[in-house]
C-alpha cells in the first residue's frame, strides 16, 4: 500500500504542505544542530582569529556551515527520493565535495587552488552528468547559442564566480546569510511558477537550514559564523540555481521567462557580484596586488565606517536587492538589452545614494559645527 502512495504520489498536488514539509525539516535539523557544534568549537577551541579583513575583534567560532550542510542532506535523503533523484544526488555529491574542502579551510586554512580545484569538480559533475549548463546569451551581443566547449566553460566561469562572490560577501553579521535567504526566496518563488518542484524544495529548505544560523549570526553572546563551509555550500546551491533557470529558460522558449531570465538572475546576485567586482578592480588596478588578497575595500567595509552598525549595513544591502529583483520582475516584457541597462544603472544609482547622502550629511554636519564655534 505505501510502495503505489509513493509511486502515484505528486508533489504537485499538495505543494503547499510539501513546500511546508521541507521547510520545517530544514529548520528543525539545522536549529537542534547548532547547539552541539556552538559547544564542540568552545570546548575544543575551533574559532576564527581576528585578521585583516575581519571586523571582529573577538575569537568566534566558525563552523555554522556543518548545520547547514546536514538539514540539507536529511531533506535532500527523504523527499528528494519523491523529486528529481539524479539531479539532487548530483547536487549532493557537489556540495559534499566543499562541505569537506571549506571544513579544511575553516580548520587548518587550505590554498585557493586548492579550493578552487574542489569548486571546477563540483560544478563540473552537475553540467557533465545533468547537462545543466547556460546554453547562450538570450541576444546580448546578438549571441543565442554558445558552442557546446564555450558553454561549458562559460558555465564553470559562473560557478566559481557566485560561489567565491559569496564567500568574499561574508564579512558582516547577517550579511551573506540574508542574501542568501533573499536568493533562495526568489529563486523558490520563480521555481515555483515554473513549476519546478525539486528546485523550490531545495530553496525552500535552504531557507529553513538559514534561519537558525540568522539567529546565532546576530548574537552576542552565542555568535556564530557561518565559516567557508557555509559560504560555499551557499554559494554553489545559488550557482546552481542561477544556472538551472537560465537553462530551463532558454530550453524552453514558450517560459514566461525566456525575455528576461538573465537579467531576473543578475538582479537576485545583484550585491555579491557587484561588489566582488569593484573589490578585484581596487585590488589589481589601485593597489596593484592579488584580487584574493585581504583587505578592508568591500562595500560592507565602507557602511561600517560610514557609523552604520552591523545589523543597519545587512538591512540596508538586503533593502536594495530586493527592491533590485522587484524592478526587474516589473520590468522584464521590456527590450533584453534595456532591462539590463536599466537594472545596471538603478543598482549602482541606488548603493551610490547611500554613500552620496552620508557624505552630503556629513558635509551639512560638520558645516554648522564650524559655525557654532566661536
């Protein structure tokens, strides 16, 4: 009797329970494992030392990832065999691949080539084996289809891109913890209307596995970080999220998304991208040195200098990709080539008039000081 329930059941039918169903497990692993490692790392002194680019002056324990990785694998384990079952072990087997890789690092520090060695493996096992990959440019630069090495390439470009964007984002409290929980809520709604029910659970239940690192992250007292372990899992689930839609887009051309795919996907990796950008541009054209190297030139660094706490710079960057996405979703039966330029242009405007109005304050400020001074 259970075997013809599962073999007839469809998710489709009660997805909202299923989405639900996901979602709780998700949270519930993830909430009952952070308290063992929070203890594990204190009692065996497994912390992160303040360095360069750190803004923390005290040791903090940096293995949040191990909670994240195991609420995925029980979800992934006992509803995936109900969803896409090649695709989520696949996907399993990537982030099992920079779960141990980023545990390495966040122990006893490994090279980036190393790391980025683990990050091409990963990404490769999912565009080989599933043939999920980013198929051409949707017409940008009068491009819609890549020769199959180019695709291939250009795909893996993508992957390490987000990953390594996301793991050079997580400098702040809550920083790349709620962008990743913003991505996953876009990512699940679209995946959604696409119908796309094995990648709205696995969005769904990285928003579950978030919400109690979200709650250790912003702590005082049991602060906890998230560590390469996590940033890379994160990351390459929001790749492979990336990569998924742009493909299912493109494949098929009657999606109500096929006019604006690229543009929906940039405005989700909206802030990680821009500012590991602008990041490598100030490392090798200004200070003519290694984009990887560590510095304090991140745009999370200049709202903590500008006075704004760490709770206020997460809030604010959050604010401003979503309401990126919103404009984006509003404007996407636009012209390709006019929803980019219009969604480049209100993303640097809107971060710019954060930094532009501080410094018209600040001017304003110091202004009436001078004058009440005798």
């Amino acid at each position: 009797m259970i075997q013809e329930l599962l073999t007839y059941f469809n998710p489709l039918d009660y997805l909202v329970i299923w989405l639900f169903t996901a979602f709780i497990i998700a949270l519930f692993v993830s909430w009952n494992t952070f308290p063992a490692i929070f203890m594990i790392s204190v009692k065996k002194q497994l912390m992160d030392e303040p360095g360069l680019r750190s803004v923390h002056s005290k040791r903090t324990p940096n293995l949040g990832g191990i909670a994240i990785y195991v609420s995925l694998v029980v979800v992934i384990t006992t509803l995936g065999a109900l969803l896409n079952t090649k695709v989520l072990l696949l996907v399993l087997g990537g982030m099992t691949i920079l779960f141990f890789l980023g545990l390495k690092d966040d122990l006893l520090v490994l090279s980036p080539n190393k790391k980025f060695l683990g990050q091409i493996m990963a990404a490769m096992v999912l565009i080989i084996f599933t043939d999920t990959r980013i198929i051409g440019f949707f017409g940008f630069f009068g491009i819609t289809t890549l020769p199959y090495w180019l695709s291939v390439l250009f795909t893996l470009f993508v992957y390490v891109l987000i990953i390594n964007a996301y793991n050079l984002i997580d400098g702040v409290d809550g920083l790349a913890g709620s962008l990743a929980l913003f991505a996953c809520a876009a990512f699940g709604y679209i995946f959604l209307k696409t119908e796309d029910v094995s990648m709205a659970t696995i969005a769904v239940a990285t928003m579950g596995s978030l919400i109690p690192f979200l709650r250790l992250n912003f702590s005082e007292k049991r602060k906890i970080f998230m560590g390469d372990t996590g940033s890379m899992i994160i990351g390459f689930l929001i790749s492979f999220f990336v990569v998924r839609f742009l493909s299912e887009a493109q494949i098929f051309r009657k999606s109500i998304y096929y006019n604006s795919a690229p543009v929906l996907a940039l405005a989700i990796v909206f802030f990680p991208l821009l500012d590991t950008f602008r990041v490598f541009f100030i490392r090798v054209v200004f200070h003519r040195k290694s984009p990887f190297s560590a510095d304090q030139n991140h745009l999370h660094h200049g709202f903590l200098k500008m006075g704004y706490s760490h709770v206020q710079t997460t809030a604010c960057i959050v604010i401003i990709n979503v309401v990126l996405f919103v404009l984006a979703v509003w404007f996407r039966d636009f012209e390709i080539h006019l929803q980019l330029i219009l969604l480049l242009s209100m993303g640097t405007l809107l971060y710019s008039l954060v930094f532009l109005y501080h410094w018209i304050f600040k001017n304003k400020t110091d202004s009436k000081i001078v004058e009440q001074t005798p």
